[in-house]
C-alpha cells in the first residue's frame, strides 16, 4: 500500500464520487481511480465504497478506515515538518492558529498574556477552519489553536474556553432583519446557506441538532467551505445562515445578525493544543486560561465553562 493510495481514497472519500476526485481533485483519469481503489480495496481485504447512481458511499469500513488513513498522512507530514524544524534548533517561535474570525475575540487577550513573560519569542498567527487548525496541531505546524473540538483525531488535547450563541445571519433588506429575533417557524420557511461538513462538522452538527430540538428541515439551497463564502451568498441571495456569534464581527453592512428566539443554541470553544508539545510558551498560556476565559467573557457573549 502506497500514500498516494490514502490520498486518493481520502479525495474519494470526501467528494463522494470518483469523477469529481479524479477530474477536480486529482486531476487524474476516472479509470485509473476506480482501479486503484479496487487494488486498495483488495490489499485491505474489505469492501471501503459502495458505488451508487448518486455517486460513493462509504462502508462501515470504509468510514473505520478513512480515519486511520487520515491520520497516517497527517503523522507523514508531522514527520517532514519536525525534520526542517530540526534544522533550526535555534529558531525560537510560537504558531497561534484561530477559527477565522475568532482571533478577533481571542487575540488581543492572548498576546497581552504572552508577550508580558515571553519578549524574546516570535509570535505568528495565522486563521483557517477547525479542521485545518487540528491538522496543522498534529504535523506541529501550529502550537496551539482556537478551534471546535475533534475527538477523532489522537495526540491533541482540548480545554474548554466556553459556549457561544448561534446566530442567524441574512441581507440586510430581507423581511427577517426587522425582527428583534427569528422564532424556529420563521426560519423553517427560509433557503439556508450551510457549511460543508468537510470544512465545518461542528457547526454542521449544531445546526442539525438545533433543527432536529425545533421540529424543522432547513431547505438547503447553498453549500459554502468557508465564512467569507456564506456572507457573499446571504448579501445577494434571499437565504438565512446559521452561525456562531463570532461571525458578527466580520459581517459586512450589507448582512445583518439576529437571535433565534427560545431555547438558544451554543457552540463550545476550545483551545487545542499537541500532548507531546513541550513548549515553554504553551504551557504559560495552558496556566492562564482561567484568567484568558475571565477577561473575554467579561466583554463578548460567551458562556465559561462550568
């Protein structure tokens, strides 16, 4: 069995179909695919793909399997990063990564604890989606991160930095943006814009078990892989967004946010990090969490943890 072999089941795996990985993914031939994944399928002596006329689906082993498949290529990629790091033993830095838009909240409190007691680090921030952030944890690539948690993947450790409301997000002239907040029947009768489960599971999660508590079927008219995505499609379409309330500080005036009435749902906030990290920064900022949650609660809408 060969990486690219992972690599290639990963790509099916997550566009559920062979010709989408194959033509805008890998940019292979579909024949060549389907081959592969019958030799993969073969070597690992079980049955990963069920192929079907709306495209793939994964087997039970072949959801068992894409896990460990991930983690084997992310362990590849930690090797290679902790190799170049080697090489720069006397470069001292400390990578913090941020759910796009969570850095708004976070950042200022965070540095204001670090840069008192560590002068001589360089700090580097940089944003992406929590599933990228976890990744970026287990290669070492990035330090620490404020992300939602993933459970799935072995080696991080999560501390819980507390809960944040969902929103709904919509274009500033749509009927809903004259109400103080949006009850569940109202929003039931609305296209929504969604995260793609690839690049949001959490909130995807959230919202299906907010519908689920509510009694509604969110009517999906749009799927987006990131905020900036979503933002674009409420301020030229009629549809609604759900989100968390982090997302208000990146809106622009032509979208506007409001509480869904009732029963609010939360998303929780963790701050992740590599078991085997031994930095010196990390751990500060591992003891002054109590204190980071404290001052940032004080001004933003969270809720600490218990």
């Amino acid at each position: 069995m060969e990486l690219r072999h992972l690599r290639y089941f990963i790509a099916v795996a997550e566009e559920g179909s062979l010709t989408v990985a194959a033509s805008k993914v890998l940019r292979t031939a579909q024949p060549s695919l389907s081959r592969q994944m019958r030799d993969l399928e073969r070597e690992v002596g079980a049955r990963l793909l069920e192929r079907k006329a709306r495209g793939i689906e994964l087997t039970a082993a072949g959801r068992t399997f894409l896990d460990h498949a991930r983690l084997v290529l992310a362990q590849v990629d930690a090797a290679g990063a902790a190799a170049r790091r080697a090489m720069r033993p006397d470069r001292k830095s400390f990578v913090l990564g941020f759910l796009t838009g969570q850095e708004m909240i976070w950042l200022p409190e965070t540095l204001r604890i670090l840069q008192v007691d560590m002068p001589s680090t360089e700090l580097k921030v940089l944003s992406q989606s929590s599933p990228e952030l976890a990744a970026d944890l287990l290669r070492g690539t990035v330090d620490a991160a404020f992300l939602r948690k993933d459970d799935r993947i072995p080696g991080l450790a999560f501390r819980s930095l507390g809960r944040e409301p969902i929103v709904v997000l919509m274009a500033r002239d749509h009927p809903l943006a004259t109400r103080r907040a949006v009850s569940p029947r109202e929003l039931a009768r609305e296209p929504f814009v969604r995260p793609s489960k690839k690049a949001a599971p959490a909130l995807d999660t959230a919202i299906d078990a907010y519908a689920k508590r509510v009694g509604i079927r969110p009517r999906t008219e749009h799927e987006v892989d990131d905020l900036s995505m979503a933002v674009s499609l409420l301020a030229s379409t009629r549809s609604v967004g759900l989100v968390g309330h982090y997302a208000v500080n990146l809106l622009p005036p032509t979208v506007v946010a409001r509480p869904l009435q009732g029963e609010v749902p939360t998303m929780e906030l963790f701050l992740g990090y590599k078991r085997a990290n031994n930095s010196a920064v990390l751990k500060r900022l591992l003891s002054r969490v109590d204190d980071l949650i404290a001052r940032v609660s004080a001004t933003s809408p969270f809720t600490p943890p218990p």
